[in-house]
C-alpha cells in the first residue's frame, strides 16, 4: 500500500525546508510567490491534504516556555556565561509568578534548532541568551522569523530585523564608565573587547567609550583597541597583547567583567599595579567582580528586571499583544580598581 505524501516530501521535491512548506500552503507572505506556487503545484501534484489534527495540535498552549542558552567557552563545565547564570533564577521565578512551566536547554545550531521546542508543542516560545558571532547568528534569527516561531532575546537591538530585544544600553554604559576614570586623571585608555558588528553589545560599549574620550578631549588611541571574548583567558591574553605593544595606557576598559578581570590578573603578573599605574573597569558587575582584589568598577545590568521583561515579552507575543523592544539603563558600580 503507497504511503501517503507528507510535508516532506513536497519539501524535497521542491528544494526547500518543511517550514517553508507549512507556511507556503497557508499562503504565508514570508514565502515570495514564486516558491509558493511551485509548493502548491507540487502538492496538487502529490494529491497531498493537510491533515487537520496535526495543524489544530500544533496550534495548542502547553504553558511552557523555553530557555535556550548559547554554549560559552568557561573555566568551568557549566559552558554558561556566569551573567546569565543570575538572570536565569530571575527567569526562572518570572515563569512561575505567570503559571508557565519553564524548560532550560542550549541552543542546537541545526538546520531545525526550534524544532523540539514550539514546532513540537513542548513550549509555546522562546527566550535565547548568548549567541556567539552575531554575523553568523543573525542567520539563525532570520531562519527562526521565516518559521514563524515566536521568541524574545537577550541583547542590542536589531534594526535591521522584526525581532524583540530586551537589553541594556551599553552606549551609555561605556560612556559613564569611562568619563568616571577620566574625572580621576586618566588620559591614556585601551579597551579590551571586540569592536564590530560581529559583537554588537561590545561594539556600543567600545563606541559609548570612544565619545566619552572626544567629549574630554583625549584621543582615541586605535592601537590599543585589542579583541577579545568573554573569558578570563581571553582578556589576560589581550592584556599581554597590550604590555607587548608598547603603547601608553593608564587605563583599561574591559567589555565584560571577565576579560577585565582577566587583564588584571595579566598586569599583576607583569609588576603593574592596580589602580595605582592602571585603572580597570569592567561590565556586567558578576558576583565575581566584588570579590577581586582589588575589587571592580563596573557597569550593572539589572538581571531581576531583564528576567521579568523577557517572560512578560514573550508572553504576549504568545497572546498576541503588541511588544518592542526595550533597552534598560545601567549603573555605575564604583569599587577600587580604577582609584575611587
């Protein structure tokens, strides 16, 4: 007995993905009209019925949220930023306040990355945190758009997609910071951290920094603008990197608390003192950051409050309502690394 056509197979024989399908035989405007006839073409052809059960399943609540986390490179085998780890318990507490059962996994970078999630009704969306190089990932954020899923994200703003942000503002953020350490003498700065759309939060840290610099009459000094990821290993490195220059610093910004924390470590190990020859300023204020020595300068991100808007977003995206995006002002945390 011949089995009957599925979703599948239209996909194969159109050379596009199952979603695309879906969204094609209920006349999506995310399919362009060519793609859409040809699947509606194929599936006449295959005499192929959409099976109505499925769809009216698919379109059940199970009052159960997804929290996908992005795979960080750490000291420990947690492989989970330690910023996100404190924003995970006020998630966490934000589900059960509105009666959502919360399920916690990272992210699965295949072609189908949401598909044991929304698609197979084990959440009604999604909340991402962390991704990587944002230029490869916007990609993935296009392909979860197309299929329809309904997510919200930790990080800066995209404008050039539909997507629901919640964030702080690191201009802002790198701006105070740094007319801080200006305010106690500091004329020669470097920043540690990857400064290019491939790091977006970095990139307004690095550009909030760079106006606070003009704004006091001080160069830009772009030698000593060094990348580096979020790790220890990783700001201790840059920080080597900055030693072995050459260049004049009196100051290091480093665009999280663990690459700044990093870096100390690094001038520590090379007989500089800090704050006394270098000033260190961070971003994140991670419980870590009060317990260095000395202790960090840094710019908080409220992770109570980040929690409760990602799960109230996401929310009503799930019901329909209106939401944007939101970006959430930090504050200067003043400890011992920078002087005062």
């Amino acid at each position: 007995m011949k089995s009957k056509p599925t979703s599948f197979d239209i996909a194969f024989r159109a050379g596009v993905s199952q979603s695309t399908v879906s969204r094609a035989l209920r006349n999506s405007p995310l399919v362009n009209e060519e793609t859409r006839l040809k699947v509606q073409a194929i599936a006449r052809e295959l005499n192929y019925k959409v099976d109505k059960n499925a769809s009216n399943l698919r379109s059940q609540q199970s009052s159960t949220l997804a929290l996908l986390l992005f795979e960080d490179p750490t000291n420990d085998d947690s492989l989970i930023n330690p910023f996100f780890l404190s924003m995970l318990g006020s998630i966490t507490k934000a589900c059960s306040d509105k009666g959502y059962d919360l399920l916690v996994s990272f992210q699965q970078m295949n072609d189908d990355w949401h598909a044991e999630f929304e698609d197979s009704n084990k959440a009604d969306g999604i909340i991402l945190l962390g991704y990587g190089d944002f230029v490869d990932y916007e990609e993935k954020l296009i392909q979860l758009i197309e299929q329809d899923t309904r997510f919200v994200r930790w990080g800066a703003e995209v404008e050039s997609l539909p997507i629901v942000s919640i964030g702080c503002d690191n201009f802002h953020g790198g701006y105070q910071l740094t007319e801080h350490v200006i305010m106690n003498g500091r004329k020669h700065f470097a920043f540690l951290g990857e400064a290019s759309s491939h790091a977006p939060e970095f990139f307004d840290r690095y550009k909030g920094h760079c106006k606070a610099l003009t704004d006091n009459q001080l160069s830009v000094n772009q030698a000593c603008q060094i990348d580096a990821i979020s790790t220890e290993d990783s700001g201790y490195k840059a920080a080597l990197a900055l030693i072995e220059s050459g260049e004049p610093f009196d100051a290091i910004f480093g665009a999280s608390d663990l690459i700044a924390i990093g870096a100390m470590r690094a001038l520590q190990d090379n007989g500089y003192q800090v704050p006394e020859q270098v000033a260190v300023i961070g971003f994140d204020d991670i419980p870590m950051a009060s317990f260095t020595f000395p202790s960090l300068t840094t710019a908080k991100q409220n992770t109570k409050l980040a929690g409760e808007l990602l799960v109230d977003s996401l929310i009503k995206l799930i019901q329909g309502e209106p939401v944007k995006t939101t970006l959430m002002p930090t504050n200067l945390i003043v400890r011992k690394s920078c002087g005062s």
